[in-house]
C-alpha cells in the first residue's frame, strides 16, 4: 500500500516481496560503486534488513522507501539517511532500476518526499552528493531546487580512478 502516492509514482515502505528486486539492485557492481560499500549482501541478510527495520526515522534514523509506478511494479528506491532530528537534516539517495531511468519516476518521487520531509518531518534541509560525471543526479537535484553548494576533490575511488563528488541542498524556508 502506498505511503506517498503522486500520478506516476508511489512511495511505500519495503516489504519481504522486496528481496529478490533489493538483492539484485544492492549487488550489481554498478550500484556497489556508487555506494560506500563494496561486499555484497546475502539474501538473509536483507530479509532481516526488511524484517528489523521499524520504518520509523526517529529510531532507525533512516527511511527506505519502494518507488512503484502506477501499476505497482516495483521501479526504484528512495532513501533519508544520516538523519539528524536535532539539525532538522536527512542525506537523499535515490536509485530507478535499468528499464526505468528517464521515464519521470526519480522526478516525481523526489517531489512526494520533500513534501513530506518539509511538511510531515518539519525538517530545514535535505542533502545529496553525486559524482560530478552524474549528469542525471545533478539535473534532478538542481531542477528540485537543491543548490550545489561544493565539490569534494578526488572524494570516491572508482575503479582506479578518483572523482569528485558534489554536495547540493535544499533549505526550505519558513
């Protein structure tokens, strides 16, 4: 069942029918990269994952959140993280699955949670952080109202490479 619900997409909590579309997105080396995280995650593991999240932010300090489209097929995941109740502050991380980029889900499921994380958490600001190569992450913040405010030099080893990655936010304003 929906939480957040616009008129391309749906935002839900994760559920254990989630594991099988949640261990193949958490491991293709792809994704991996682009995380801090480089070992891939058991099936157990997630579906422990699903089955002790409490999906209440103020404990886990986090919220995972399903992106579905209009016929609930499952088409990306959407993540606060790093929340800070004190400093009114959560981090942004989003993922659509290959098939599903380009078509307006990250747009429209981005705009579901800063409604609620302005309206429903009262939080100040979100953040999110992106490879300066990810053109796509840097147009959907940007075009959500998240201002790039810095660029971390040679901040993530990708491959043999290193590349920045750029910090944008978004303070709402009373």
């Amino acid at each position: 069942m929906a939480f957040m619900k616009g008129e391309h997409a749906a935002l839900r909590p994760l559920e254990i029918s989630d594991v099988d579309v949640l261990c193949q997105w958490e491991n293709n080396p792809d994704n991996l990269l682009m995380g801090n995280t480089m070992t891939p995650f058991s099936r157990f593991f997630l579906e422990q994952y699903i089955l002790g999240a409490r999906n209440n932010i103020y404990e886990d300090r986090q919220l995972r959140m399903v992106i579905e489209d209009p016929g609930g097929r499952v088409v990306g995941l959407l993540d606060l993280f790093d929340f800070e109740p004190h400093h009114r502050r959560a981090a942004v991380g989003i993922l659509i699955g290959n098939g599903y980029r380009g078509k307006g889900y990250a747009s429209e499921a981005l705009d579901l949670l800063i409604e609620y994380a302005g309206g429903v958490l009262g939080l100040k600001q979100l953040y999110a952080t992106a490879d300066t190569g990810n053109n796509s992450s840097k147009t959907l913040f940007l075009k959500k109202g998240f201002v790039h405010t810095g660029t971390k030099k040679q901040w993530n080893l990708r491959g043999r490479r290193w590349e920045d990655e750029d910090l944008f936010q978004l303070i709402f304003t009373p």
